[in-house]
C-alpha cells in the first residue's frame, strides 16, 4: 500500500498523524480515501480536479506535474511539498 506524507500544514486534520497508508492506484484515489479518513482535506489540497498551485507532488522522490492522475505503485511514497516562493 502506498505511504502518503501528510504535511505538517494538514496534520491537524489528521490528528497529527504525518503519514497515512492508503490501497490506492493513483494520486486522485489517495486523496479520495484521506477525504473519507480526514473530511477537509481534499479542500487544503486540491482545487477541483486538480493539486492547488501551492503543492508539488512528488512520488518516490521524483517530482511530477501528473497530478491527480499520477499512478502509484503498492510501495510507492507520496509527498505534498509546499511550494516556497520568495524574492
């Protein structure tokens, strides 16, 4: 099952917990399945069918811009990085 990193913006939605282990095939199923656990958190993470601009996915340490139709492997870690800006 895959590893998802919660970050620690969200973690008061999961009762502090900063990982969750989900059966999911893909970024968009994970994320269905943590709103099931965790009411909210799809709102804090994605805009529509899409990852809000403020996050950079990346799977198994690799960043992709696939979103939510990134495909996870049974092993896979997923991680939501804020994006940091500056100037």
């Amino acid at each position: 099952m895959a590893t998802i990193f919660i970050p620690a913006q969200l973690r008061s939605l999961t009762s502090g917990s900063n990982t969750v282990v989900l059966p999911a095939a893909n970024v968009g199923e994970a994320i269905e399945l943590l709103e099931q656990s965790y009411p909210g958190i799809r709102a804090r993470l994605c805009q529509g069918n899409d990852l809000l601009p403020g996050f950079q996915l990346s799977i198994d340490h690799r960043f992709t811009r696939q979103g939510l139709s990134a495909e996870l492997a049974p092993d896979s870690e997923v991680h939501f990085l804020p994006v940091i800006g500056g100037g």
